[in-house]
C-alpha cells in the first residue's frame, strides 16, 4: 500500500484517554466506609442524602477516603433493600390472589404470608455477607477491596466527576455552609495564635550608661539592621516547601512522614443568588482566579487561605491535619495554628474484618435460626411501642434493655440532624420578604465525619494524633525562625513565643488560647467554641 505524500490521509483520532484513578479509592478508610453502608441503614441514608439528595451543595474535602465508592456501595445497599421488599409484597400479594381463587388454603395462605417475607429478608442478609466477605474484605493475594464501584443508574459519570473535583479540592478552593471553615477534617484538638513584632536584628549594641534603677538600657540604644520586606506569600509558600522537604522529601526512610500533605487552600462561604441568566437559575460560584488579591478580607464572603498539612496514618483511618495562617499588619506578624483530628471508624464499621473467610452451610443454618429469634424480639417490641415515649425512669426494669438500644439510636440519629442555614427576619415589616433570595450552598459535613467513633479505640492511636501534631508544631515554629532570620527580624520574641507554646504555659498571652497536649475528649464544641480540652 502506497501512501500519498501530497494528500496524506487525515490522522486517526486519538485513543481514549482512560479516566483518571481516585486517589483514596482503595485506602482502609474507604473499605470500612463502604462497609458501614450495608451494616448501619441511619449512615447508608445520610450518605445518600450528602451526596445525592442535597447535590446543589458542595462536597466537603476528603481526607483518605473516596467518596465516590461509598456512594456507590449505599446506593448498592439501598438496592438489596429495595428487591427485599419488593420481593416480599409481590409474593405475598401472589399468595392472597391464589387464596382467593382457592389454589392455595387458608392455612397455606397464612403460612406463606409469613414465610415469603421471611425468605426475602433472609436472601438479603445472605447477599450482603457474601458482598462483606468478598468485595469488601481486605484486600490479599486471593482478591478482595480493589476499589471497584457498583454500576448504579443514580451514579451517573457527571455526578461521579462532581464528586471527585470537590472532594478533591484541586483548584484550591473549599466551599463551607456552617460556623467552621475547616470542614470535614474532623474535630478540634489544640489551637495557639501568636503575634509578634518585626523588629530589625539587632547589629551593634551602643555603649550606654545603666539606669540606676538596674533597668535596661531603651530600646533607642540598639543599633538595627533593616528587615528585608517579605510579603503573605512569601512566608506560607517557602515555609509549606521546608515542611514537605523535612518530613517527607529530604528525610530517610526512617524518620520519613509517609502519609504527609502540604497544601495551600482557600476557604470561603458558598451564597448563591437568584440568576434567570444561567441554566440552574442561580449564580455561579466563584473560582479562584476570581477572587479578590486582598489577603484575609473581613466581611463575610472573604477567602483566607491556611496552609493545610495533613498526615494520615493507619492507614488513612486517623487523620491529623493542622492548619496554619499568615497575616501581616501593622509591623506585625500574626500566626494562627489548629489542629484537627479525624479518630477511628466506629467500631461496628470493623465487623467486615471479623467475618468467615467463606459461606458455608454452617453459617446459612445460624443465619437464618438468628433471623427467627429477630422476628421474636421484632414482634415483642412491636408491642412495646408505647413504652418508647415513656421516661426510662417510669419505666419497669425489665423493659430498658428493650427500649434503650432503640433510644441510643435515635439520639445518634439525631446528632448528625443537618443544619438548616435560615435567615429569621425580625424586621418591623417583615421586608425580609423583598430581599433577594440566596441559597447556602456549602458544605456542612463529610460522610467521614458522620462515620467518626467518639473514642479511640486504640491506645496508640490517640497518642499518634498527639505524637503528630508536636511534629509538625515544632518543625514549623524552627522554619517559621529560620524565615524570618533570613530577613533580618529579630528573633527575641520568638524564641520566647516558641518556648511558651512549647511549654504549654497559659500565663503568657503572646499566644492565644493555650496548649493541650494530651487529654483529649470527643466532645464536639458548643456554639463554635474552639473545642479547648484540658490537661
């Protein structure tokens, strides 16, 4: 075959380029997430509701884990549950017509009416253990957890890519509807601000005749160099380049932070307003080239950027990030520094890791007597009911252990109740009613975070959380000095600063509201306190 150079044939298009991997799509965190969609029905509907349902607000950041195959085993979970009972009234409407045409006897009739939803639920139960002990296992050399996702109708590619963008946070950006900006990084375990001020290094020290009240010599007696000026910038990308290069890219395999992030991200809020221009109807949301160059504006849609340094450990089933902020003003400059943590999975999530290796007769006999004993208990409580609105103080001792799991569950239900963001209009004329209508957009909370134990369930793990973030406090405080020594500011005041922070003593104020290093409880902070623990 010839090839006509004159009038070459035109080249052939490109192959598909393969999508792109999650990043967190196979870690321990995303495992056990998927998991606790088939074994908690209160998180498989909150993870549907985030995701799905409320998919006009943003997804919050992910800290080890996808998001996208959690969705997509809920989505998988609800499904069984769905063929359960749809299974379940088709054959009992089947049974009643063949009663009624008199194929079936009345005693057959109530047999079946009880066995056929029996049998469904027990199908279901079998399916959703052998998808624990296969697909969600860990992962050996036999198969196991691959990352795979189930084929959902819902699921589309669009709503997948959303997901992902968000989750991932790769412009830069978060989007946030509550108090705090930091969402989904988990709960608050330590916090410290300093200020200090940028005085030039001292170069000669004048002789000066002493005070004869043994005080020092003025201020006015030391001869200082000039600060070299630096900028916002400056400071936050040379100090997230020394943190990356000293815990994990300059360090031996030793003492190497594997699971070290250090980024720089935005947090703003997520208003949207009313735009008949715009296919949705309301206003895009802005991206980063959009936003203002003012460092930290102070009104209330304002951009602050932190420097976000996250370690995930355990594989990403601990997570502790630490976020720091620059500001300067007037000659002075302002540090802030928080610690999140992201504890342990809850513990009924871990269940996937204690099941058989393999279905057998054994455990489809065991399975199918427990269900008998659950519909026994079913029926008991069902009976019960009225009790449940009673005070367990009224109640009689033999009928708390019935009605207190059922209680313990509704308050967890009720705890990760969503905020509703609603502005209350108290004006004279109500004229709230002509205001321009906005919608909050933002993201509230994560699937990780609704999925969060309320106490380590290792010693080690609480001690890591803390082990990690004295690592990067005293890595950041050195090269935050090696900085600013580096522009001729005198580092007096920081080294004091730095000892105090150090220290943990709270009866200095040169940093804002104390060290807690160890003791910390999960109690989540009322009113947007900072969520302090004691020592």
């Amino acid at each position: 075959m010839t090839t006509n150079l004159l009038h070459p044939s035109p080249p052939s298009s490109p192959p598909p380029k393969p999508p792109q991997p999650r990043q967190y799509a196979r870690t321990r965190a995303t495992r056990l997430l998927s998991a606790g969609t088939y074994l908690d029905p209160g998180y498989r509907r909150d993870v549907i509701r985030v995701l799905l349902k409320m998919r006009h607000r943003v997804v919050a950041p992910s800290y080890g884990y996808d998001a996208v195959s959690v969705l997509a085993h809920a989505l998988a979970a609800r499904r069984l549950r769905r063929i359960q009972w749809g299974v379940a009234l088709g054959g009992m409407a089947l049974v009643l017509v063949l009663s009624g045409n008199g194929a079936l006897s009345p005693a057959l009739a109530v047999i079946g009416l009880f066995w056929v939803p029996w049998a469904a639920a027990y199908l279901r139960r079998i399916v959703t253990l052998h998808i624990l002990m296969t697909r969600l296992r860990e992962d050996g050399a036999d198969g196991g957890f691959d990352g795979a996702c189930p084929a959902h109708a819902k699921l589309t590619g669009a709503l997948a890519h959303k997901i992902d963008h968000e989750q991932a946070s790769r412009g830069g950006l978060v989007f946030y509807g509550g108090y705090q900006p930091f969402v989904g990084a988990g709960v608050p375990l330590n916090d410290w601000a300093n200020a200090q001020l940028l005085l030039g290094a001292p170069r000669t020290r004048i002789t000066a005749r002493k005070p004869k009240d043994g005080s020092l010599p003025d201020l006015d007696t030391v001869e200082r160099r000039d600060v070299i000026p630096f900028d916002v910038t400056e400071i936050t990308r040379e100090v997230a380049a020394r943190m990356a290069a000293d815990l994990r890219d300059e360090t031996g395999p030793d003492g190497r932070i594997n699971g070290l992030t250090v980024e720089r991200r935005r947090y703003t809020t997520a208003i949207r307003t009313r735009d008949r221009s715009t296919k949705a109807g309301w206003s895009i949301l802005p991206s980063v080239e959009d936003l203002p160059a003012l460092h930290w504006r102070e009104d209330y849609d304002a951009a602050r950027e932190y420097l976000c340094i996250r370690v995930g450990s355990w594989d990403e089933e601990l997570v502790t990030t630490i976020y720091v902020g620059f500001d300067l003003r007037g000659s002075t400059l302002h540090t802030e520094f928080y610690t999140y943590v992201l504890g342990p999975l809850v513990e009924d999530f871990h269940l996937v890791d204690q099941l058989p290796a393999a279905m057998d007769w054994l455990l489809a006999v065991r399975v199918a007597w427990d269900m008998l004993t659950s519909a026994v208990r079913w029926w008991v409580g069902l009976w019960l009911m009225p009790l449940w609105l009673i005070p367990e103080r009224f109640l009689p001792s033999w009928a708390v252990p019935w009605i207190r799991p059922w209680r313990a569950r509704r308050a967890r239900r009720a705890a990760t109740v969503f905020l509703r963001l609603r502005t209350v209009d108290s004006s004279e004329f109500r004229l709230g009613r002509y205001v321009n209508r906005w919608l909050n957009c933002g993201a509230l909370t994560s699937v990780r975070e609704l999925a969060t134990s309320e106490t380590f369930h290792h010693f080690f793990q609480q001690a890591d959380a803390v082990k990690y973030m004295q690592i990067i406090e005293r890595r950041l405080l050195e090269n935050v000095r090696a900085f600013l020594d580096e522009h001729d500011v005198d580092l007096a005041e920081h080294d004091r600063a730095q000892t105090n922070i150090l220290l943990g003593d709270n009866s200095q104020n040169v940093f804002g509201s104390g060290n807690s290093n160890f003791g910390y409880n999960y109690q989540p902070p009322a009113g947007g306190s900072s969520g302090k623990t004691g020592k």
